[in-house]
C-alpha cells in the first residue's frame, strides 16, 4: 500500500461541532486541540514523516475578538502544556505563517518550540498558525525582489525553485495528501503552491471528531489513487502508439 510522506489536515468545524451540542464555539476549540494531541500520539502508527494542520487562517482575523482571543489563548496552552511531551516523541516542531503580526509572547513560544525540537527525526509536525497561501506567496515575492534590488538574483533567472525556497515551506516536501474535515469542499486559502499535485480527501465529520480510523480511511482511499502530475498512467505510457 502506498503511504504519504507528507499529510496536511484542514482542521475545520470546530464551531459546528459545539452547536451541535448547544455549546460556546470555544468548547469546540478546545475538543479541537484534544483531538490533534490524540492523533499526533497515533502517528508512529502510520509512517507518515510530516504532519501539517491549519490551525488559523490569515482571514481568521475577521472573526469576533472574543474568539480570536481564544484561538491565541488555546495555541499558547497547547505549546506550554505538550511541547515537552513532543520533544520526548521525537517530534520536530515548526511554525508557517506570518510572525510579524503575532504578539511578541506567541512568537517567543512558538520560537522556542522550533529551537527545543529542532534536530528530532521522528514527526515533523508542521502548524500553519496565521497562515494563508496568498500571504504566503507575497512575503516570497517580496523576499525575491530585494534579493534582486540588492543585485544577488537576475529577474529573468527567478525559476519555480527559487519561488519554492522562499516560501515558509522552503525544506518540507509538498503534501501528498490533503484532507479537510466537517465537509466543506474548499482549500481556504491553504498551501495553494504546493498542493498542486496533492490527492484530496474531505471527510463529513467535524474536527473534533476526527480520530486515528478517519485517517486510516483516509490513507487507504489515497492508496487506490493514481497520481499522474500531468503525465499517462504507466500502462498507457509504455502501449505502443500504432493509432494514428
Ligand atoms: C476550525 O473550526 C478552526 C478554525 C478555523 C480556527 P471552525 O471554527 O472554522 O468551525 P466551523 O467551520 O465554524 O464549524
Ligand atoms: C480554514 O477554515 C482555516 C482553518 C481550519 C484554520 P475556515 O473555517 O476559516 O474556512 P472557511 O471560512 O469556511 O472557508
Ligand atoms: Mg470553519
């Protein structure tokens, strides 16, 4: 059975899973993080090398204060309280998305979590916290263009590679599998570069339901797909052309 290297989780649906039992979207949030502490556990299971979740969008920003509060209170709880835990696993921690505009303390937290596990081999768990794929890819242009402005790079040898590099993703391989939870069947503005070639996979339930036998399924329908990037199958690729 083929395996991913790199799975990337839409967490979504944490609100609807609170409604559903006439609780503050907060509770959802928190049953959230419960849910990616359990399937991080499960992963030696799986063989998979990296792990990506989103867990705040750069348009999250646009919900009520109150909520964005929480979601910030909830990824400084999270690294405080399972950092050393990730450590002990073996799992390397890294963060994508903008730091500019996070407060100092989450920058210092999330810092720290990326220099404790940085030399760990067995996880990589990757988590996109205000993060967006436009913003992204701007900040990579941006980088581009003063690495032209300051004469190191010509604009008409800038390739694919060097796009690639500039992004927060720059050492990760691209995600070969992207599922997104609660059933909604978009990306939300998540690794737009580099899930070009990626198998999709959208499961019903919400987040917080999501447990270690959704991502076996999940693996086992990204099993029986034929990844083409843009090529032929290899039976049809090596029939010999005798139509005309
Ligand atoms: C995902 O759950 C978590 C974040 C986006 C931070 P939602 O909060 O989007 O939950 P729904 O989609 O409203 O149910
Ligand atoms: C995507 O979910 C972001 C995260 C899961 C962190 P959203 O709930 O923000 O996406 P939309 O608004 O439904 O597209
Ligand atoms: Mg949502």
């Amino acid at each position: 059975m083929t395996s991913p290297t790199h799975v990337a989780i839409i967490m979504d649906g944490n609100g609807r899973w609170a409604k559903s039992r006439g609780l503050p979207r907060v509770a959802g949030h928190r049953a959230g993080v419960e849910a990616l502490r359990n399937l991080v556990r499960a992963m030696p299971d799986f063989g998979i090398s990296v792990l990506t979740v989103y867990a705040f969008s750069s348009e999250n920003w646009s919900r009520p204060k109150s909520e964005v509060t929480d979601l910030m209170g909830l990824l400084k709880l999270f690294i405080r309280r399972d950092l050393a835990e990730l450590h002990r696993n073996g799992v390397r921690v890294r963060i994508i998305g903008d730091r500019a505009t996070l407060q100092p303390d989450i920058g210092g937290l999330l810092e720290e979590a990326e220099n404790l596990t940085r030399e760990n081999t067995n996880l990589t768990l990757v988590i996109a916290f205000n993060y967006g794929s436009r913003d992204e890819i701007v900040r990579a242009a941006r980088k581009l263009a003063e690495a032209a402005v300051r004469g190191e790079i010509l604009p008409q040898q800038i390739e694919m590679d060097d796009i690639t590099r500039s992004l927060d993703t720059a050492d990760i391989p691209d995600p070969d599998l992207v599922i997104r939870t609660s059933g909604e069947l978009r990306l939300s503005n998540f690794l737009l570069w580099q899930a070009a070639y990626s198998e999709l996979v959208f499961v019903p339930c919400y987040w917080p339901d999501f447990g270690s036998d959704h991502l076996a399924e999940a693996l086992r329908d990204y099993a029986g797909r034929e990844r083409r990037f843009g090529g032929l199958s290899p039976e049809e690729a090596v029939a010999p052309a005798i139509v005309r």
